[in-house]
C-alpha cells in the first residue's frame, strides 16, 4: 500500500491507501478557491517543467492536466506524438528519452497500452509520471475527481464542507458502475478509489462486458440492473469503448440500450438524491438518456470542473513533494 | 594428427546407471569407458571431477532467426550460445523470414548449420508460409532429413489441415509439433487470463486456449493414427490431457520450457515485456504441475524456445512487444532447479534435456540423420563423441551482458542458479571447457 503520493509518481489507484486518497482530496480542496479567484494562478511549481504526451486522441483530459498545470505556474510542454514518430516504430524509451533530454520535472501521459506509464517510469526513474489514462488499465486522476465530486455533493447536503465531513461521508456509500466495464480503465481506477472510501461498489454490464475473472475484483455483480439503480446512491455510467473492438461484444447498441442503459423510464427507479456520474465524452442516446444525463442529480459538467483541483493537487504533490525531498 | 579427449574423474550417466568413469574419445567417437583408465600419451584431459558426464543436450525447439528480414541473431551467434549452454544438437524453428517451406530453404540453413561446431537440424513448416492453408512439400524436406514439422509461432488452426497434414505425414516418418494455442480465443492476448490480466487491463490468453487444441490434437491423433508433438505446454490441465492421451496408446510427446517451470505471471505484474512469452507464464499451481509432470514422466522433454529479440523491440508497451526470451544459456541450470536442485535424479535430467528430445527429432544414432553426428546416447564405446560435463554443484549468476546470443532479452538477468556447464563436447571436439568457448 502507497500511503501518499508525495514526491513519487502517479500510475495507479490499484494499491493506494485511503490516507495517500483523503490527502489528494485535502489539497485538491485548497486549490479550488484558487478556481475561483479572478487570477487563477499560484506560483506552486514555477519554473518547473510539466510535460504532457498523449499518444492517444484526448481533448478533455489533456486541457484539464494542462490547465491544472498552468494555474499552478508550471510551464507545459505539450507533445502531439499520435501523430509523429511512434508510428514510424519508434520505441516508447527512445521517445521519453528525447523528451526529458529537454529537462522536464513530470510526464502527464495517456497511452493506448496499458502499463506503458508503470514502463516509461523505470526509463525517467528522476522525473514524476502522471497516469492520464494506460490502456484498459487505470485512470488515476478520473478515479480520484469521481470521489472528490461525490464527496463535494455529499458534503453541501449535510451543510458542512468536504474537509470537515471528511472521507467518512463516502462510508458504507452505494455505487453502481454501469457499461463497458471489460474495456474501461475509468471502472478499474473507480473501484479502486471508492473500495479504499470504503464504499460498496456493485458492477452492472451485459455478461461479455465484464472483466475475466470479475470474482476476483473488490466488488459484487449485479444480477437484475433495474434493482440495482434502486440500491444505488451514485451511478456511473461508461461509454461503449467501440475503439477497443467493443461493438463486438454485443449485438447491437440498440440492445446495449435496452438491457443497460440509462433511459429516462429506467432512471426513475432511482432512489430520490441518487447522482449520476459520467466520464465523458457521453453517447447520449446509448448509455445515457439526453434528458437524464442534464437532470439536476447528474453531476456530469462537476466531475469536469473538479478535474482541474484534482489534477493541480496531483501535480503538485508529486512534483512539490520531489523538491522538498531533494531540499 | 587427431587429438584424443580423456574426460577424466567424472561419473558417467548412463540411462539406467550412474557410476564414476573416464571416457575417450578418438576421431569423433567413444573410444573407451571406464574407471580409472590409463591417460594415452598425447592425450588431451578434460576435468570432469565433481561432474556428470551425459549425452549433450538436442533443443528440439530453437529460434536462430536466420533468414530474417531484420536479423536480431544468427545461426553462428545461436549456436555458439547452445555450445555454452551444454547442447550438441540444435532443432531450427521454421518461423523465419521467409518461413522454412521448402527444400531449398531447409538446405540454406543446414549449409548455414554444417559451419557450426554443432548440429543444426531444421523444423520444416506443415504448411506453406506458415498460413495454416496448404501443405508445404513435406516429403521433399523430409528427403533432406528433417524430422518434426511445426508451423510454430502459431498453431495449424483449421482442423481439416492438421488432419491432412498427420495422414500426409505418416508414412514419411516424420512428426507434427503443434504449437498449442487456439489464436480465435487467445488472440490479442499479452498475459496469461486471469485475476492479474484482468487487474492489469491486459488481454489474456487463456489456458483454454492451449487445452482445447491439445485436446482436439490427441483426437486427430487418434483418428488419423499419426504422430503428434505437443511444443511447450503450460497448464496444469494439459499434463492431465497427456496422461489420457497416453493411456490410450497414442503417439504423442510432449516437452515443456524451462522457463515455464522456473517462472510464473506474477512477473507480469510490472508490465516489463522481457516476461512476455507465448504461451504465457501460467499461475504458480500451473508451474507445479509441470514440475511434477517432468519428474513422473508425463513430459518427455525440456525445450527452451530459445527466442532472440532485440532490444529495441523489448522497449515497446507489453501489449505490443513481441513474444520470446533467451533460453539455451540458462535451461540445464534450470531444469536441474526444477528437478529439485540436490533432490535432481541424473537419469531423469539427461533423459529430459538429451535422450527424449533426441528420440523425439529422431537424431539418435540408430535414426542416421541426413549429414549429422547420433545425439542421445547412452555414453558406450562407438557412440558419436556428443558429450556435456555438468557440474551439479556449481553456483552462478546470470548476467544477460555475458550471453553469446546478440541479443539480451533473458528474464533471468541476476538470478543465482546452481548448475553449470563445465564442458561440451560436440562431434570429438571439445568446443566448451571451464564455461567459456575455447
């Protein structure tokens, strides 16, 4: 178990402690005011070098790490690599190689395989690795803004603020995680994240869309979806990964619809104060119901805006935690 | 003039007994076994004090990547790794580029081989180019002396093909290795499938992927009543399928890797694709009963599948790395670990490593291979002087920056093994003395 992710890197939820979880979130908490100031900006990690490569197509992901690292003064190096030598065979050492020989601090990076963050980590063994998203494997900092924007809601409604109604308000919580769950990375970072909050987290997906070997995750199957949004106190949704060949795994996506998705009769079902989660970018129409997906209970365009204090505070305990180590 | 070898003060491993002798070899053959035997003048000693003496080991399973478009080893560099390693005899995999579907191919890397100091015997492919479609002209390779056939890498997939190539192959006297994996269900796969594949968000093979063509292959043996080699097994399940398989009197043999007994997926839990092999390393429970399997008999023979990688390649994301690892340098010490190290029978560890896979390429003596020496031996005066002298109690580190392939992908970089390869004597010479090529 990580206790804190201070002065290391960030790769993945899987094997982090509750405590290395509730101090992103305190410090997250600090950097929202920062949000809302009319400067946006703190001088936490001036001077130092935040590179940010993606090796697969992203738009929200990347704008809210390369806005995270902005406001916190960082400059950014922002590499398009989709498109450039690694599909001319070059190798992901030779690649990270050539960028921290510009003099980096941490590498925000999203790759269509999964473990390439855990590998590119043992070739930079000095610079700070961010996860944005490995293969089918984890997406850290998804995991971590799904709980901080729970934890957020959850806290307005008893009247109090995140910090003081600590991490205890996710306890005991219900969360249904509902799709694509074989293909997605944001299911495996958000067991991790709300199993470590001590939630119970229930799995609902058409039987191929489960993991292999889902007995073995720290969490239980559904067996009938509509009695599982009435046990739900959070629902996640997940886009159909038709990337990852998902398309195949069911027969179509008017009958993923029908047996799994969140349609406007399905979602009054729903306990009253239940909250949806979506990751984005959403099929509306597939997973989700238009009118659902903008009812005042979807805490979609949060789970956004939370991204940024999420991934501040990920940059800057990494990154801050190396200097005040090296000092 | 000829140089006679004494190798002296070792104890000889015969298939039944183990008893201390000196041998003599004198133009290629065994000249002389027995205790305490006069050194002839101009006689050259090999110490084999504190070792065993046994028939030098066969691969019948080796990548020597030679022709290959981009050539990360050689047939020279592989052999001389083989001559470190113990091996007199070598089985050349037909997955090269282009793939070994023909006569003249064959012959380019038997010329290729004849160069070494050992013997390099060629796997022929079963169908044209490895496509799994339309026989390869087996009986024109076979004419050449190849023995076993196998379109490695891959399994012949269509079920008809295997049937026509087994009844094809039958009267030839040749053997079908398959390689056993069912790619519609393992494709795409990176790991072995289970809890730690599907933590890891990597694709698994399934076991079930290797069990259902072992199973459908001991049925097509059955049918056609041919001859089938199951290459490098991994489950649990399929030692099981073997001795049913058995039970029934077919012909089918088997052998194992030595990494899948030494090895298991936990290592892939760092997604460091020097762990990435097909088939994968399977579950700690799978390991054990291949190590239980080699002990009872079930396995016939260790093969490494020995497969060179360049580094470069090794450097890609595990789901897009290629598959394969060093084996030829490190198996005995392996094997002689998974045998039970001080526990090792000596008969059972040269039948596994030299006699079965001897038997099973059909490179004994009493087989006179096309142009190569008898390997397997049962070490008596007139046998081909293809001899190892292994020290069972020697300690060593593997360090990839020593190997002789040209390339480093071994998982077993500073492992500490008991184990070693004093000498190898390949066709009366002595090609490795004190662990290092003379």
């Amino acid at each position: 178990m990580t206790s804190s992710i201070r002065g290391t890197n960030l790769l993945s939820l899987d094997g982090l402690s509750r405590d290395a979880i509730v101090e992103i979130l305190e410090v997250a908490d600090s950097f929202v005011e920062v949000n809302r100031r009319t400067i946006k900006k703190v001088p936490a990690l001036k001077g130092r070098v935040v590179a940010s490569i993606f090796f697969e197509e992203s738009t929200r992901t990347r704008l809210s790490f390369e806005t995270a690292a902005k406001r916190l003064s960082a400059d950014v190096l922002s590499l398009a690599v989709a498109s450039s030598s690694v599909k001319k065979g070059e190798s992901l050492r030779d690649t990270i190689s050539t960028i921290d020989a510009l003099g980096i601090d941490a590498v925000v990076m999203r790759h269509g395989s999964s473990g390439a963050a855990l590998q590119v980590s043992r070739y930079v063994p000095h610079v700070s690795v961010i996860n944005a998203g490995d293969g089918q494997h984890q997406h850290p900092t998804q995991g971590l803004l799904d709980v901080y924007t729970i934890r957020e809601v959850l806290a307005e409604r008893h009247g109090t603020t995140g910090r003081e109604g600590g991490a205890d308000l996710l306890r005991d919580l219900h969360v249904l995680i509902v799709g694509d769950i074989r293909h997605s990375r944001v299911a495996r970072s958000d067991v991790a994240a709300f199993g470590a909050m001590g939630a119970h987290v229930r799995l609902a997906a058409p039987g191929s869309l489960l993991p292999d070997d889902v007995a073995s995750w720290p969490a239980d199957v559904a067996n009938d979806f509509d009695e599982a949004l009435e046990w739900a106190d959070v629902v996640g949704l997940l886009r159909l990964q038709k990337e990852r060949g998902s398309g195949a795994y069911v027969p179509s996506l008017r009958e993923f619809t029908r047996t799994h998705g969140l349609t406007a009769e399905r979602a009054r079902r729903l306990r009253p104060g239940a909250l949806i989660m979506h990751p984005g970018p959403m099929n509306r129409g597939v997973e989700i119901d238009s009118r659902v997906a903008d009812q005042a209970n979807s805490v979609v365009e949060r789970q956004v805006a939370n991204g940024v204090p999420i991934r501040m505070a990920v940059l800057y305990l990494c990154v801050a935690g190396l200097a005040s180590g090296a000092e | 003039m000829t140089t006679r070898l004494v190798v002296r003060g070792g104890v000889v491993v015969g298939p039944k007994t183990v008893a201390p002798a000196d041998v003599v070899i004198e133009g290629g053959r065994i000249t002389a076994v027995g205790e305490n035997l006069d050194v002839p003048s101009r006689s050259r000693v090999v110490d084999a004090s504190g070792c065993w003496v046994g028939p030098g080991f066969v691969d019948i399973h080796t990548h020597l990547r030679e022709p290959s478009v981009n050539e990360c080893d050689t047939i020279e560099s592989g052999a001389r790794a083989g001559a470190i390693g113990g091996y007199c005899a070598l089985v050349a995999m037909p997955n090269t580029e282009p793939a070994l579907d023909s006569a003249a191919l064959v012959a380019y890397v038997l010329q290729l081989g004849a160069r070494t100091p050992l013997d390099v015997a060629v796997a022929g492919a079963i169908t044209k180019g490895r496509l799994g479609e339309s026989l390869a002209p087996m009986a024109e390779m076979a004419a050449l002396g190849v023995r076993l056939f196998t379109d490695d890498g891959r399994a012949v997939d269509d079920p008809s093909v295997m049937r026509r190539a087994l009844t094809y192959a039958k009267p030839l006297g040749v053997r079908l290795a398959q390689h056993c994996e069912d790619e519609r269900l393992a494709g795409g796969g990176a790991m072995n499938e289970g809890a730690l594949s599907s933590r890891l968000g990597l694709v698994g093979r399934p076991a079930l992927a290797e069990e259902l063509m072992v199973m459908r292959d001991i049925e097509l043996a059955a049918l056609t009543g041919g001859s089938v080699h199951f290459m490098h097994l991994t489950t649990a399940r399929s030692m099981d399928l073997l001795r049913a398989a058995r039970a029934r009197g077919l012909d089918v043999t088997a052998e194992v890797t030595a990494h899948h007994v030494t090895l298991d997926e936990s290592l892939c839990e760092g997604f460091d694709p020097i762990y990435k092999v097909h088939p994968p390393l399977r579950t700690v429970a799978d390991v054990a009963a291949l190590r239980r399997a080699l002990v009872d008999g079930t396995v016939d023979a260790v093969a490494t599948d020995h497969a060179p990688h360049s580094p470069e390649s090794k450097d890609l994301p595990f789901d897009e790395a290629p598959p394969g690892m060093l084996g030829l340098e490190h198996a005995a010490a392996l094997v002689y670990e998974a045998l039970g190290g001080g526990d090792c029978d000596p008969r059972r560890f040269f039948d596994l490593l030299s006699r079965a896979p001897a038997r099973i390429a059909q490179l004994r003596s009493s087989d006179q291979p096309v142009g190569l020496s008898g390997h397997g031996s049962d070490v008596l005066v007139g046998d081909d002087a293809n001899l190892v002298i292994f020290d069972p109690s020697s300690q060593w580190r593997i360090n990839r920056d020593a190997l002789h392939s040209r390339t480093a992908n071994t998982p077993y970089h500073e492992r500490l093994v008991i184990g070693r390869v004093r000498a190898t004597i390949a066709k009366g010479h002595l090609v490795v003395e004190d662990g290092e090529l003379t």
